[in-house]
C-alpha cells in the first residue's frame, strides 16, 4: 500500500463537517498521504465550496472503490433529505444521513473497499431525533463491526505541549454515559481489556508503551476512604496486565497521572470516564487531538471537536484538527500489519 484509501464522512451536515471537508480537501495537502474520498451529499459539497469561494471540483460515484482522475470523488449511500437541512439545527433528517455515511463507510472497510475512515462530527440528538439510539460513533461502528470491546481514545502527537517522543494516548474505560453510573460499569475485565487495546495501539506506532492508569477517586481512594474502586476492581487489572509482560503502573490519582504523562513519562493513559480523560487533553491541545476507536477490525479517527452549530456556515471553522486525524488514519492503516 504506498497511499491509503481514505473515506472522509460528512458528518452531520448542519454543522461544521461540509465546510471542515472541504478545507481540508482544498487547502489541507491530503492527497500527499492519501486518496481521499468523500462519503456524503455531493451538491453539499459543491454547494459548502462555493459559499468559502474554494475551488473543488466534485465527482459522483456509485461505489466508495471508484477512483476518478480529475478531482474528488464523492459517494452518496443515503437520499437528498439533507438538501434542506436548515445549517446550525438539530435536525431528523440531518441524524440520519450522518448515521448512514457512517455505516455505508464501516461497510465499505470490511469489504476492503477503503483502508480507513476519517469522520466528521456527529450530533447526538438528531440521531435521537431520527429514531436511532446510540449516544455516538463509538456505539455505532461496535455494532456494525460486531464487537463488543471497543474503547474510545484521544490521541495528541507528539509535540503538541506533549514532552514524549511518541505524543500521548488516553483510553477511557467508559464512553458517553452519566457521572453517576460509572462505578457500576467498571470491571476488572473492562478495565484490563482497556489496558491492552491502548497497548495495541501504541505498539502499532512503533512504541514501546508505557501505560499509567488512572485511579477514579480523590487521593486513589485514601485506601478506601473515599471509595473502593481502585482497590477492587483498577489494582486487579493492573496486575493481570503486569503477569502479561505490559509496563503499566495505577492505580495513580488522575490529577498528578495526567501531568506526568503530558511531561514524557508515559505514553498512554487509561481514564475510567470521559472527562477525566478530555479534559487534560483538549486543554493542551484541542485542535490537534485525535479521536481513535480502539478495537475495531477497521480504522478510524476523528477530530477531537464537534458540530459547533454555533459558528456553522459562517465561513470560520478551522480544519487543522481533521487533517490532524485524517493522518493519524492514514498511519494505523499502513501499520495494520504490526501486531
């Protein structure tokens, strides 16, 4: 493979996703490390490249493998509802169309079709709105993969603010759910299968991956005062991994973890919830931090931001933090073949 076939999502198309593609696509140099292909409305992009004053010429195709010569191909597996999508809306019709772009996408990888997908953001409550339940990309590639252990990561790079050679990865144990429920979703196996996908990962980088795990309580639980989770379900995991030959250290309070991984002493952070996890990450490096789901037959990442319905169709959305995942795609692809 010297340049991966990469798919790049729309995304919700009332939001930043259009104007982000096209940004990268005209002014991001993405054909230097890949062969990029759209899955989405052409005449969105179209229409999204005449309001920016950008020049991209679009090509329609019927199947996301079709190459064309002269400009970038676009592949439309859902209908023309979004054409009146109202920009900066929650919107039906928006949820749905972002939801098949991402499966059409997930399909086409297991078939070899593409070698990885780059996607644009996604709003949760028009996928409410269109009937569809899952709380983000995360849940709908597991279920179009199959697989139940999956884990979602941000990825900084290195330089960044990040003062290791490698860049930093965060795992997070949990996804998108309540505060209040993630005691009771934490497990020993979670946890441990957690530890060995970032693991994976940053092998796949060429890393020889120190991992440093994150207590979930105050002080790691002041040896049970303020909770037993470390105690109970984090040191066992821990442990297993450590018999399995893997560098990895924790329970470690969050706060003092986070700040000696962004120092260089780690490679990978394990979080139990999302934003013990995002937070230091996007604090350091919001525009460049990459979303990766870990666990997936397939590739994919994203940018670390969202629809920002707010400054939609405004002309001012910054795609730094696509190209940035775009090459993150592009490198797990061409490295699939490490184990």
């Amino acid at each position: 493979m010297t340049k991966p076939r990469l798919a790049l999502t729309m995304g919700d198309v009332a939001g930043i996703g259009p104007e982000i593609l096209v940004r990268a696509l005209t002014t991001g140099r993405l054909s230097e490390f890949c062969e990029p292909m759209v899955i989405g409305h052409p005449a969105i992009l179209e229409r999204t490249a005449r309001q920016l004053n950008l020049s991209l010429r679009v090509v329609a195709v019927d199947d996301p493998k079709q190459q064309v010569s002269d400009g970038i191909a676009c592949w439309n597996p859902s209908d023309d509802a979004v054409l009146s999508v109202t920009t900066g809306t929650i919107q039906a019709a928006a949820g749905r169309a972002a939801y098949e772009y991402l499966v059409a996408a997930a399909r086409a990888a297991l078939a070899g079709k593409i070698d990885a997908i780059c996607t644009a953001p996604l709003h949760k409550e028009a996928l409410r709105l269109a009937g569809l339940d899952y709380p983000g990309h995360t849940e709908i590639l597991a279920a179009e993969c199959g697989v139940d252990d999956v884990a979602m990561m941000l990825y900084l790079p290195a330089g960044n603010a990040i003062r290791g050679p490698s860049g930093l990865g965060v795992a997070h144990v949990t996804l998108h759910t309540s505060i209040r429920s993630v005691p009771d979703l934490l497990s020993v196996d979670r946890i441990r299968e957690t530890i060995v996908l970032l693991d994976g990962f940053l092998k796949r980088l060429g890393v020889k991956p120190r991992i440093g795990v994150c207590a979930l309580n105050p002080h790691a639980g002041e040896h049970g005062l303020f909770g037993n989770e470390e105690a109970e379900c984090i040191e066992p995991a821990v442990q297993m991994c450590q018999q399995r030959g893997l560098e990895v250290t924790g329970p470690i309070p969050a706060d003092a973890l986070l700040r000696r991984a962004v120092a260089g002493e780690f490679d990978g952070v394990v979080a139990m919830y999302h934003d013990q996890g995002h937070i230091a990450l996007k604090l350091i490096g919001f525009d460049m931090a990459v979303n990766v789901t870990l666990g997936l037959p397939i590739v994919r990442t994203s940018p670390s931001h969202g629809t920002a319905f707010d400054i939609a169709g405004q002309g001012r959305a910054s795609a730094d933090g696509f190209i940035a995942a775009a090459k993150v795609a592009c490198q797990l692809a061409l490295s699939r073949n490490v184990k």
